[in-house]
C-alpha cells in the first residue's frame, strides 16, 4: 500500500512540474519579436529550479518559428528569468522605426499670392501673403529673398512659421528696375515660384530756361519760362527756390513762368515722390535789364522759307531793349535788285501776322523787319513765293485685263509737295515730282477725274479725264428650265436663272412676258441670287388657256435670256367629284374615284375620314379604303395650282358584320 502511494506522489510531482515548465516557457501575452541593431555581450545563463526541473521535458511549441532567432523572445515584465535580451510588448512597439515622413518634393508647394498690386520704394517694408501645402516640419520656417537681376538672392525677411510674412526691401537696391520674390522653406528645402516687383524710384529734378541755356536777358516786365526736368517715378512735388511751390504735377518736363524785377537765379530746393525726398540740380538765371540796347533779328528763317501770295503768315522776330515810346515793327519785302516795300501794317506788340500780296509774282525775294523808334533794321531773309498748284491728268486711255491695275500720269506745276484726289477715291500726297504717276484698278469702265487738288498754297486748280476700259467675259443670262410650264394666271412663281460677266452698279433684272398683242412687257420682279420671284399677269375676260412667252434682260448691259414658252390658265376653282358605292365584309379593303376638273395639277385633297393626299398629279384618282362599319366618303377640302377648289359628289361603303 506505501510502495503505490509512493508512486501516485512521485508521479503529481512530476506533473507539477512539467506544468511549472509550461507556465514559465507559454505566457498568456503575446510573444513580440524585435529587431536587434547590434547582438549584446551573451549573459551567463542563470539556471533555476524550474529548469532543472524540466530538463527531460519537452520544449514549448512556437507557432511561427521562422521568425524567431536567438535572444528575441520576450518575457513578462518582472518575471523572475527576464534576461537584459528581452523586451515588454509596449517597450518593443515603442523601439519599431516609425513610419518615414514623406520627403519627395512634389508633395511640398509654396505659392506666392497676388502681390501685382505693391508698389514699394527701397527701404520700406511689404507684406507677402502665401499659401503652403505638404507635411511640413513643426520646425520648418518660412523666409524671403530678392533676387536681382544677375540672379543674386538675398534673404530679406526673418524666419516665420505661417503666411504672411513681413521684409523690407534693402534701401541699396536701385528703384525703376524689376526684381524677384521668392519664398524658401527651410525643412525640407522648397522654393515657391519667382514674382516680379517692380520698384519705384526716387526723384529727381534739374531746372533751365526753356531753350536749354542757363541764362536769359529781359525787359522790365517780360516774362521768362523755365523748364524743370523731374525723374523717378510720378507725380511729383517740388520747391523753388522764390519758394513756387508745385504739388502732384504729372507734366515732364513741367514748365514755370516767372516775371521777375530784378536779376535773379532759380533752383530747385526740394523735390519729393512717393519713395520720399530727392536729389536737385541746374540752375536758371534771369538778368532783367533796365536800359538794354535795342536790338532786332528775324528768327526761324525756315519757316518763312517758302510763302504763298494771298495766304497769311506771322513773321519770326525778336525785339530785345528799351525801344523809346510809340515805335512800330513793319515787315518789308523786296526783289533782289528792288527796293523794299511795306507789306504789313505798323505793329506795336511785337507778333506781326501779315501776307504777301497778290500783285507779286512767283520768284525769289528778300524779307526783313524794321522798327520806327529808333529805326532799326533786322537782318535779311532770302524767300520764295509760289504760285498755287495746278494739277492736270493727262488723257491716257488705258485697256485692262479683268483685275489688272494700271498707271494715270498727273502733270503738277505750282509750289508743292502736291496732293491729289481722283474721282474713285484713289488719294495721294506728299508728291514730289511731276509727272506723277498713279496706280488705279477699276472694277468697270470708269473714267477718271480729278476731285481735288493741291500742293503748299492750299487747294488749287486741277483738270483732265482719262478713261480706262476694263475686258470682261461678255455679259449673258441663262433661264435655266422652268419648274413647270402651266401656270395660273395671277400667281406667283420662281424662275431658276444664272449669269455671266460682269453688269453696271445700276443694272436691274426684269422678267418680262408677252401680252394680248404680243409685246414683251415687265412683270413685277423680285429678285434673289439663285431665282426671280415673278407675279403672272392677270388673264384676259374669255381666257382660259393661252401660251406665253417669258425671259429675264437686264438695265446695264442691256441683255436678253432666251426666249421660253408657258401656259398661262385662267384661275378656275378646282372641282373634285367623289363616286363609288360597294359592299364589303369586315376588315376587306375596297377602292373609291375621285375625279378632278378645273384648276391646275397637282391637286392636294382631304376626305371626310381624315384621309390626306399632296399633290396628285393622276386623273381620275382612285383610293383604297377600308372602314369598319358603313361610311360614306365626300371631299372635305381640295386645293390646286389655281387655289382652293370644292368637291361634290359621295362614295358610300357598306359593311356587312
């Protein structure tokens, strides 16, 4: 009895501790497998008593062995044989590498918003809105550059980490030239796209006389203009120095006048712009004489150079000096060998507008300006009278092909450059030579003339005629085959037509057609690119049928078409006569006639059964019906050629059941 007690003990010992061996080696948490970057010195294996236990025992059963390697099984955290090899599920999770940031640079963009609207001088600041799209560092930063244009960029903004971003524009960069904006990020690097800004630049103004000179010589109360050159960007505003002040001018060069009572030098003392104060420069003295020597010169000769008898002109002179009271300015004029004449009156303000007279004949002659108190004498200028242009065109008779061009000749005699304007509407001007010649490309046969002529005297004489002929296919008209020959009287019909060659502006196409006696007469015509809409005439008391004959002519060319026949039918009213009488079973098909008199084929009938029929052009009509009860069948409408008709007459159809 002890031996076999003995042996169940022995036994439930054993079986613990296979089941101790089992519990160490199976936990109830989920086994993790890690990676292992670099293997760790081996431990001393700790033997325990469990172990030793379980030494004949089998080894645990490990459902994915390819995966496990020596040292990666875990253990619970806290568990008595935990080697420094073995990690808690959640110390494991924490050591996988993470999931990588996206770094490609098509999933990062930087755009630049709409800045076309800044317009900045150097130094100041701007504001630049953005927008950014991709996944981002939480320590990207967002900065600025300008580019130039030698392409050198230079950060002009701190870093921020949202739009808009705040720079200010170096105060070294050159204002009137176009740079670049660009906005960078900096983890990962990502440009946006380059925008230009233009910026504005810083004035300037530079003040002279208005001829370009730095001094000027008055009279007691003349005036003199000064011409102050402004630059960098507009409207301005700047100070004299006699303190005349200028606010927001947009004129350049902008032009002051100034009376001054004596001797005194302009500058430019400020000038100022949106990007702020400028830079000034030139000086303008004027020396206001108080007893000059009078002094008297013609100036601007060449506007005087060529002068027309009859046509006024104002004389360029200049009157410097105290001149004594009451003195006059007079023109005078002279040939070369003659005495000098008068030919304006005695002018007092210095502006003489005067004219050569008509008893001087074209030529050479010399001009100048004199004043009474004291008598003075200007210098001499050499002129040229001009008689007034005559333009004639020579009769030329020209024959051209169909859109060819060809060349008039027009003689010109008279002071020029001459103009001229032929009857067409060909104009030209700024002529220079004589005989010119002058291109036209007539459509028909035109005859030219001259509308008006001229050269530097104004508007002259002109005359002449010149006739060109323009050959063309011979005008013809083709009456293509009528739609039908038998018509009603007082109906309207279209007649096809075609034509060749080329016909006048003012020609007409008629359709004309014979009457009673035999003469061609017109009928009214409306006219159309392919056709001829023609009213036929009424007929005649007693006709009822009467050949006609028909063609188109035409006004300019008089031409004719061939000549084609038609009958003309009186407009009696149609009558169509329905007959027929039968008897059928249910669903048989049986016919009925209608026969037609008057008016003109086609007919176009409906029955009393709403059976429609358009245009039949058969004599007697015969037309299957199939009722299904008892019918009779009469005309409800008619209409032919001539018009509406009536019908008379029935069929009666009878059906048997």
């Amino acid at each position: 009895m002890f031996r076999f007690v003995f042996v169940i003990f022995l036994g439930l010992f054993m079986l613990s501790g296979h089941v101790e061996a089992q519990r160490r080696t199976s936990s109830p948490r989920r086994q993790l497998i890690t990676p292992k970057k670099k293997a760790p010195a081996p431990a001393k294996p700790q033997a325990t008593a469990a172990q030793d236990t379980t030494k004949s025992q089998s080894p645990p059963v490990i459902q994915d062995s390819s995966t496990v390697t020596k040292d990666t099984l875990a253990v619970p955290a806290g568990h008595a044989d935990a080697s420094s090899d073995t990690l808690t599920e959640a110390a494991a999770e924490a050591k996988l590498p993470k999931e990588p940031k996206a770094d490609s640079i098509h999933s990062y963009k930087i755009t630049i918003e709409d800045i076309s609207y800044l317009s900045v001088c150097p130094g100041t600041n701007i504001t630049i809105p953005f927008k950014a799209e991709g996944p981002f560092d939480e320590d990207n930063t967002f900065i600025v550059h300008i580019i130039d244009a030698t392409g050198k960029s230079v950060p002009i903004s701190l870093p921020v980490k949202k739009s808009p971003i705040k720079a200010v524009i170096p105060s070294y960069k050159v204002g009137g030239e176009v740079y670049r904006i660009q906005i960078i990020a900096s983890i990962p690097v990502v440009r946006s796209q380059e925008v230009p800004l233009r910026l504005l630049q810083a004035p300037a103004a530079k003040v002279d006389l208005i001829d370009g000179t730095q001094t000027v010589r008055i009279m007691p109360g003349q005036e003199a203009h000064l011409r102050v050159h402004l630059t960098g960007a507009a409207p301005w505003s700047f100070r004299l120095s006699d303190s005349t002040t200028v606010l927001q001018t947009l004129s350049n060069p902008h032009y002051i006048t100034v009376k001054p009572n004596d001797v005194k030098a302009y500058r430019v003392t400020a000038v100022s712009n949106a990007c702020g104060s400028g830079t000034t420069s030139g000086e303008a003295i004027v020396n206001v004489n108080n007893n000059p020597e009078p002094k008297l010169e013609l100036k601007e000769i060449e506007k005087i150079a060529k002068l027309c008898a009859g046509v006024p002109f104002q004389v360029p002179f200049n009157a410097t000096g105290k001149y004594k009271e009451g003195n006059k300015f007079i023109v005078q004029i002279a040939e070369r060998s003659g005495a000098f004449k008068n030919i304006s009156t005695p002018d007092s303000t210095g502006f003489i507008t005067t004219q050569i007279p008509d008893s001087y004949k074209p030529g050479e002659y010399r001009l100048r300006v004199t004043s009474t108190a004291p008598y003075l004498v200007s210098q001499t200028a050499s002129i040229s009278i001009l008689s007034p242009a005559v333009a004639t065109l020579q009769k030329d008779s020209l024959r051209l092909g169909e859109n060819e061009s060809g060349m008039l000749t027009v003689k010109f005699t008279g002071g020029g450059p001459w103009f001229v304007l032929l009857s067409d509407g060909t104009y030209e001007n700024n002529i220079q030579e004589s005989p010119h010649k002058i291109k036209v490309k007539p459509f028909y046969d035109t005859n030219y003339q001259i509308t008006s002529a001229g050269g530097l005297c104004g508007v002259g004489k002109f005359s002449g005629l010149a006739k060109v002929t323009v050959k063309s296919p011979p005008a013809s008209i083709t009456l293509d085959k009528l739609p039908q020959n038998m018509v009603c009287a007082g109906s309207t019909i279209d007649i096809p037509y075609k034509t060749e060659g080329r016909y006048n502006p003012n020609n007409k196409f008629t359709v004309q057609m014979t009457d009673k006696s035999g003469r061609f007469v017109n009928l009214p015509t409306t006219v159309t690119p392919t056709a001829m809409q023609v009213k036929i005439a009424a007929a005649s008391p007693g006709d009822t049928s009467k050949i006609q004959k028909i063609r188109i002519v035409s006004s300019s060319p008089a031409v004719s078409s061939v000549i084609e026949e038609l009958e003309v039918i009186a407009p009696d009213r149609a009558v169509g006569e329905v007959s027929g009488r039968g008897t059928i079973s249910a669903g048989r098909t049986t016919r009925i006639q209608l026969r037609f008199k008057n008016g003109l084929p086609p007919w176009s009938f409906t029955l009393s059964d709403g059976t429609a029929i358009n245009g039949t052009f058969l004599n007697p009509y015969l037309i299957s019906v199939s009722p299904s009860s008892t019918t009779e069948y009469t005309i409800s409408s008619l209409k032919s050629g001539c018009g509406a008709g009536t019908g008379r007459g029935a069929a009666v159809v009878t059906v048997e059941n």
